[in-house]
C-alpha cells in the first residue's frame, strides 16, 4: 500500500481535533484529520435534548464566534457550529476512517487505518474519551434491554426504567423520561445526587426524588438484570423490581489500549492520566501529542472543550520550531 505524506496527523474530529487543523492550516502544513465517526463524532452521540453546561463563548475555537438562541446552547447548535467551521475552512477531513495503528520508526509515524497508510512527522491523539463506557460488570448487561448511552425518552415510554448513576447524563435521562410517561427508578452508588449535575437541573431532581415522582436507592448497586427485572443490592438488603429497560450511564473512559499500542505511558494510580509534558502537550513518545479530555485519563471530569481547546496552539507552538 502506497503511504501518503503529511506533516501532521490529527486523530479525532471532535472540536479540539477541529481546533487543531485549523492551526495546521495557519502554519501551511500538509495534515489530515483522521476520524472514525462522523463530524464532531462524540456529540453527535449526545442525547438529543441535551443543553450544554458551558455557555457559547466558551465553546468557540479560534475566536470564531458561535451563536446560541440561549446563553446555553444546545447538542444541535453546537453540531451546526462545529460543522460549519470545519467546512467553511475546508479543512482536510477524513470520516468514518478508523486508525488501527501508530508507529514510530526512525524520525517519522506509521499511522495504518481502515482505508489507507500514512507517513507523517508529528501526530495528535484528540479522541476523547466517550467510546468505552464503564461496565457495571454484572450477570444480564449483554442483555439488549440494557444501554449504556441515551438518545431520547421516548422508547421509554409506559415503561419501567432503571436508571443508574447520578451524574448529569443520569439525571437529565431520568427527568425527561419521567416526563415522557416512563416509571424511573434510580439507582446510585454514592449517598446522593452528584454535586456537578447542573445548578439549575439539581433541584429539580431533588424534587421529583422527595416527592416520590421518581424513586432513588442510594448507596446501592444493581447486582443482577433479567429478562423482566432487576436485583439492586440496598443498604436493607437485595430487593427485586420488575424492569423493562436499564440505562446505565455510569461513564466513560479514553481508549487506553490505543494509546498503549502507540508507546504512551501512564500514570502508576488509578487515574491512570497519559504522561505528557503540559507546556507542550508532547507525550513521552517524540513528536505524538495529546490534546482535549484525553489527557485526563480516568479523570473525565478534568477537561472540557473550554479548558483544552488551547492545547491546539500549544501544540502548535511547539511544532513550529521543528517543522517550520
């Protein structure tokens, strides 16, 4: 297979992918960037109602304004922001093309995906972290009543539905197929309702909760799922429910296997944060850097849009004095 020649390879075209192709293109250098998915892959998978935290400005790459109905903006504006971006550079994006490989031999990486092979100087892991859920690791989670990520409510309806975790994807699952008709029951590892879900989502949970619209177990896990119930083990001990469909939304985690192919080191804890120098954002491997939430490890919660889409120009900057 003929190898193309690049100067950078960017993997991932989520926004700090994006971020980082448009500094390929300030700089003149021959990049590609490498996505498996489709534009801006993981938000695509976001529920389709979701409101984002943070407010528009702060997801805006490159000073390039995005514009919200609400301070807030949505799943679908923040797609037509970042596909817009993407397009009206006409940045060099390949989609639905998986990376199977990354090598570094001699001054140069091998990158070797499901479509082609190629050659480059640099390359940029910005992949994220929302691929592989956390498995709750008991008997009945093959089972197809059981999803590990949430689209909308509505299959949800007249339904009895478990809902686990207690985060903001959990909650903002909870409430809107209580709202959909659904009979949700929540079930929690920790004491409570999580303290980042939402300032203004969290009392509304709290509400349903005490007013016993939507049932809690706290401090309690699922221990088995069956074809038409659940177990949940309880402070009081193992109770059964009868259970249509189980929402575990307990999580995320980067692909640490790949990244492990690719030479990258890791933290000795169970942080388990890819090793990196912060000024550069270079990895223990030469020339292979980091950029966005993966550089969190096990801590998804460390790095947003917001706070990593500056890694683009550190990247950058460093680069430059070898490429350029």
């Amino acid at each position: 297979m003929n190898k193309t020649d690049l100067d950078i390879i960017i993997i991932g075209a989520g926004p700090i992918g994006i971020a980082c192709a448009l500094e390929c293109k300030k700089h003149n250098w021959n990049y590609a960037v490498i996505e498996k998915g489709a534009l801006a892959n993981s938000l695509f998978n976001y529920p389709l109602n979701m409101t984002f935290f943070s407010t528009s400005e702060k997801l805006e790459i490159d000073d390039i304004p995005f514009i919200s109905n609400n301070p807030k903006p949505t799943r679908n504006e923040a797609l037509e922001y970042y596909r817009r971006v993407a397009t009206s550079n006409e940045l060099h994006i390949k989609l639905y093309e998986e990376v199977a490989t990354v090598e570094k031999i001699a001054n140069h990486f091998e990158v070797v995906t499901s479509k082609s092979c190629y050659k480059a100087k640099k390359v940029i892991i910005a992949t994220g972290f929302y691929d592989i859920p956390n498995l709750l690791n008991v008997p009945g989670e093959d089972l197809p009543k059981v999803f590990h990520y949430y689209k909308e409510a509505h299959p949800f309806t007249l339904q009895n539905i478990a809902v686990v975790g207690a985060s903001n994807s959990s909650v903002d699952a909870a409430l809107e197929i209580y709202r959909k008709g659904g009979n949700v029951t929540m079930v929690v590892r920790g004491e409570s309702i999580g303290e980042r879900v939402k300032y203004w989502v969290r009392p509304d949970i709290l509400n349903r909760i005490e007013e016993g619209s939507i049932k809690a177990y706290f401090n309690s896990e699922i221990a088995k799922i069956e074809e038409h119930k659940i177990t949940i083990e309880t402070p009081e001990g193992e109770i059964t429910l009868p259970n249509d469909y189980v929402v575990a939304l307990t999580g995320y985690q980067p692909n640490f296997k790949f990244l492990d192919s690719a030479g990258i080191e890791f933290s000795k804890d169970e942080k388990h944060i890819p090793v990196y120098n912060d000024k550069t954002m270079e990895s223990n491997v030469e020339g292979l850097y980091l950029a966005g939430v993966i550089c969190g490890g096990m801590e998804t919660h460390k790095w947003f849009i917001e706070n990593s889409r500056i890694h683009a120009k550190i990247i950058a900057e460093h680069i430059s004095k070898s490429i350029e």
